[in-house]
C-alpha cells in the first residue's frame, strides 16, 4: 500500500467474490486491500481513458444509424 493514510470503509461482497479474493490475495501473498485498490484504480483510469477518447470525438459530425447502416451497405460490409 502507498504511504498515504488509509480510510476504512465497508464494502459487502458476494460470497463467491469474497471467496476469490481471499483465495488471490493468499496465493498471491498480498493483502485483499490491496488487490481491491488495484482493480478500482484500474476501473476508474479506464473510465478516465474513455471520457477523454469522447472528449477528443466530440466534434465529429454524428451519424444516425440508418446512414450508417447504408454506409455499411455500400462498403460491402453487409
């Protein structure tokens, strides 16, 4: 873990969740804390990744699907 002050929180898991987490963070010989901050930085940097990528489309002309459906057409893709 970081050296940064820690806060406790409760989260409730499912039974089998709980369960491999255990079974990981024994296998792995880290804590299950540190594999669950691991993940939610993962989560919340790919969201991160994803509104900038919406970000940087934003000002691309839209396109409704039936035109893309006939775009698709014409490419011979369908």
């Amino acid at each position: 873990m970081p050296n940064v002050e820690a806060v406790r929180s409760t989260v409730y898991l499912d039974p089998q969740l709980h369960q491999a987490l255990r079974m990981k963070a024994a296998l792995s010989q880290r804590s299950m804390s540190d594999i669950v901050n691991e993940a939610l930085r993962e989560s919340l940097r790919e969201d991160q990744e994803d509104l900038a990528a919406v970000r940087a489309r934003s000002e691309e002309a839209s396109l409704s699907y039936e035109d893309f459906l006939t775009q698709l057409r014409a490419d011979g893709t369908l």
